[in-house]
C-alpha cells in the first residue's frame, strides 16, 4: 500500500484547512485510513481515523473542530480541519491500517502552519 498525502501548508488562527490521501496498490486490504500529526519534540498522535465500514473516532484534542470522510473514491480520505490554533502546528500524517495484523503504513508528512 502507498500513501499519496497532500494539502497542508500556512494558515492564519481561525482559519480551515483540508488535507487529503490517496491510497494505491492493495486497497483491498485496507481496513481503516488516518492522520496522525507530530509537533516538534512530541510523539506522533492520532487525529481521526476512519475504517473500511465508515466508524470514526477523533482525538478529544480535536473533537468539534476536524472531521474526517471519504472523496470520491473509497481509497481516499480527506481531513477538514476548523478553527485552527498555533497548537495545530505539526507535521501531518496519513496512516492505513493493513491486513489482518492492521500494519501500519505511512505516507509523507504534510506541514500545517497555523500563524499570523
């Protein structure tokens, strides 16, 4: 599985901002699509995630403010994000959960800039 992440980028306190991944290659085993985000000197945390049959869950950082759905295609999830803070600086990631070990598999990272 490859993971094609884009969006990101700088946007001012208050603004939105969506991201998008696209997956390829054996999407058939695919059992839930993500983000995840890591701010300088944190760990990597997730952020929403959604699984092949469409449950959803948001970290409680974000709840109200991000949400999480398919595109077109059911290989691709976007990630719309509200209301954005300076605490929303990280770098984003877009993670799948393969197979039946649910293994994890990352795309590149996305820089979102929240400033003014």
């Amino acid at each position: 599985v490859q993971l094609q992440a884009s969006g990101g980028g700088l946007v001012q306190p208050g603004g939105s901002l969506r991201l998008s991944c696209a997956a390829s290659g054996s999407i058939s085993s695919i059992n839930a699509m993500g983000w995840y985000r890591q701010a300088p000197g944190k760990e990597r945390d997730m952020v929403a995630s959604m699984t092949s049959g469409g449950r959803v869950n948001y970290a409680d950082s974000v709840k109200g403010r991000v949400t999480i759905s398919r595109a077109n295609a059911k290989n691709t999830v976007e990630l719309n994000m509200y209301n954005l803070t300076p605490e929303d600086n990280a770098i984003y990631y877009c993670n799948a959960k393969v197979g039946r070990t649910w293994n994890s598999y990352w795309g590149q990272g996305t820089q979102v800039t929240v400033s003014s």
